[in-house]
C-alpha cells in the first residue's frame, strides 16, 4: 500500500519554481520538455502536475546546468559552453 501524501509533502509548479528560484515560466518549460524528474503515477491533477517534494529537492541538487539561457547570468552558468 502506498505512503499517504500529505501538504507540505506534495509540490506543484509554483512550489518548485520557488525552491529552483525560477519562475514558473522557466518550471513549465521544463515540465513540457521532459526535464523534470518522471512523475509517479497519479501526479497530474486537475490543477496541473504534482511531485513528492523529496524527489524535486533531489533532483535540483542534482541536475545538470539551467538550460535556459535566461537564467545564465543569475545563476552564475554558461549551458551553452561558450
């Protein structure tokens, strides 16, 4: 049987862009490219995606660079190697 969510365990876009601090812009680019981490079954609600809070605080600390190249300078990041 699977571990109840509860709240604070459970974090949508605008969560995640507050813990990547991104916009929520920047976290659906990367929902709508795949690059966020694969969402268990059951994680799109009708308000949008869903993830355990646990596995986005992973996933951060361990991704490659941003991507996009807006947020290069504040991140302190070059993704495309120039």
């Amino acid at each position: 049987m699977a571990t109840p969510l509860v709240a604070p365990d459970v974090v949508g876009i605008a969560e995640v862009a507050r813990l990547a601090n991104v916009s929520k812009t920047t976290v659906s680019s990367w929902v709508s490219r795949g690059t966020t981490p694969p969402l268990p079954p059951s994680t799109r609600l009708a308000g949008g995606h869903v993830w355990r809070r646990e596995h986005i605080v992973t996933w951060l600390a361990n991704r490659a660079p941003v991507e996009d190249c807006s947020d290069c300078a504040r991140l302190g990041v070059d993704p495309c190697n120039r």
